[in-house]
C-alpha cells in the first residue's frame, strides 16, 4: 500500500485464484512496469484493475497467464504504453470497451492467444500491433480504428 517509489513489480508462477487487488500501490515513478505471468489459475481480469497505481507511463506485461476473459474497463484509469498479453492461450475474449477510459497503449501483443477478434474501442494510440501465431483472430476492426498504427505483425 502506497509505494510511491516502486518501479517494478513481479508477481510470478504462483497460486492465485483471483486478480490482485493492485489499486493501493499509488507509485509515482514516471516508468512503471508490472510483470504478471504463470499464474495459472488467473482466468480474467477485472473492471478497473489498474486503476491508481500509477499516474505515469504504465508497461503491463500479462504472459502466460489462465487468463479467458478481460472484463469491460479494465484498463481504466491507466496511461499504457505497452500491454503485452502473449502466450494467454486461453483468452479469448477483450470485452468492447476493457480499453475505455485509458490512455494508450501505444504496443499491443496479443501473440499466441485465443481471441477471435480485438475490441473496436481504444485502438487509436497503438503504434504496434504483433498478433503471431495468433490462429483464431479472424476479424481486425476498421482500419481508421488504427489511426496511429505503424508498425504490424499478424500471422
């Protein structure tokens, strides 16, 4: 609870259930990264799961975790510059509106994962797109919804 110096956080290869309840952390460190991944038993990420643990840059690395579901605004409150969701092979869905009322992210992975298709919302800021080995995504919105997008990597 309120670490306004944390820079990094890795929360690894455990045995939680539930999403972390990450809101109390408060850090004030102008490039936040926080590292979740193995966590096995993780299977969605809750409605406004980040919100408050940082106001500045944010890199979200969710790896090879159970994750199924991402609920309707859980980046909510964030300034992403990088959300990195590879190797979720179970996830499937990014509810409409998980992006709505985040800022970014400028990089999005979703590399070796089960989604069928990307949410139309909150696609304007990514710069980079990489979605390898990502055999079930059959649908892209709009290209406007990419308006930022340079650089992508679909397999």
């Amino acid at each position: 609870r309120n670490l306004p110096r944390l820079k990094y956080l890795s929360i690894c290869n455990t045995g939680i259930r539930e999403f972390p309840d990450l809101t109390q952390i408060f850090s004030s460190e102008a490039h936040f990264i926080l590292e979740l991944c193995d966590n096995l038993r993780m299977t969605t990420i809750p409605q406004n799961a980040f919100q408050g643990m940082n106001n500045e840059s944010l890199t979200l690395k969710l790896y090879k975790n159970g994750f199924e579901d991402i609920h309707s605004h859980a980046f909510n409150g964030t300034k992403l510059n990088q959300l990195i969701l590879k190797d979720n092979r179970n996830l499937k869905r990014i509810h409409n509106d998980a992006l709505r009322g985040a800022t970014g992210p400028d990089v999005l992975d979703i590399s070796s994962t089960a989604l069928e298709s990307l949410p139309s919302y909150g696609l304007e800021a990514i710069q980079i797109l990489n979605a390898t080995s990502s055999y079930s995504l059959k649908r892209l919105p709009t290209l406007d919804k990419f308006s930022s997008l340079l650089e992508a990597v679909l397999t």
